[in-house]
C-alpha cells in the first residue's frame, strides 16, 4: 500500500527478495538492508539493489 506523499510524487516502491530463499522481505526504497528473513530466518545484510531481483544468482 503506497502512502499519498509517495503517489502524489509517482514514486513507487521496489520489492526486495531473500536472497536465501527467494521470497519477498519488504516494500520500500532502502540504500542498505539489515534483518533477518522473516521466512528462512537468515540474516541479510546487502545493499537494496541486490536484493531486487528475484532470479539473480
């Protein structure tokens, strides 16, 4: 769900995928990620553009 400010701006947000399981982490526009994965539990700790793609690697 896209706030106001961000339609307002045409800004949309990215998808960011787990780069151990594939499968989508959050929403946004980040420069650099830190969490774990909330469905494999793993940690991830990459910048935001190498976690866009979901068939990398």
């Amino acid at each position: 769900m896209e706030n106001n400010d961000q339609k307002k701006k045409g800004i949309k947000s990215k998808t960011y995928y787990c780069p151990h399981c594939r499968k989508p982490v959050m929403k946004g526009d980040v420069k650099r990620l830190n969490m774990t994965c909330p469905s494999c539990h793993k940690l991830i700790d990459a910048l935001g553009d190498e976690l866009l793609n979901q068939e990398d690697v």
